[in-house]
C-alpha cells in the first residue's frame, strides 16, 4: 500500500505540511517495503487549482491513502471518487502518524475546508 503525506522538506527529518495543494513535497511511503520517496509539488506554485492539481498528481502515482491535517472540498471530492482513503493526522510527526495508521488508530477525514488563498 502507499501513503502520500504531505510534507515540509524533501528529507528526514520533516514534517507534516498542513497545507495539501501549497505543500512543497510529498512523502510517498511504500507499507509492503517500508521505503520512502520524496515527490515534488511542481504545481504548488500556480495561481489556482492547486488542490486538484495535487490530487491528480497522487492518483497518477498510484497512492492508496493520504494522511493530512486538512484537504479541500474538492480534493476530497476527486479522493473519494477515486476511492482513496483520507486520514486525519494527529499532529505534525510523519513517523508518529505512519505508526497510528499501522495501528489503525487514525480517522477518515470527512470534513473539506474552503480553499485558502495566499498572495
């Protein structure tokens, strides 16, 4: 199984972005094989859409779940279309929220929130 969080930096140690579409980084961590890699948000930058340019960007990689802090309408929309699973994460600790998703400890993620706009 894979699991996409989003993340600060492009290494360890790192931590859980709390925003999905604006993260720099994805962490996509391989549950079979315990290995991680570190993908980059080229479309964080845009001047919108970038919820939905995230979620594609996870589809196209085949992810299975996505543990985050939040995740727009939309995103959410396009996940459980897809039939991937959101998990709320529980504070800003990767490691700490791969080990309660292995214990099956985290919530779906059910509610989106608006979309939030930077200048």
């Amino acid at each position: 199984m894979l699991i996409a969080i989003p993340v600060t930096t492009e290494n360890y140690p790192t931590e859980i972005n709390t925003h999905l579409g604006r993260t720099p980084f994805f962490l996509i961590y391989d549950t079979a094989t315990h290995e991680s890699k570190f993908i980059d948000n080229s479309s964080r930058h845009d001047s919108g859409g970038v919820g939905i340019k995230a979620s594609q960007l996870l589809l196209d990689l085949s992810v299975d779940a996505l543990i985050a802090p939040r995740a727009g309408m939309k995103a959410l929309a396009v996940f459980d279309e897809a039939g991937l699973k959101v998990y709320q994460a529980l504070g800003f600790n990767v490691e700490e929220n791969l080990h309660l998703f292995d214990r099956n400890a985290l919530s779906l993620l059910s509610d989106g929130c608006a979309g939030h706009h930077h200048e």
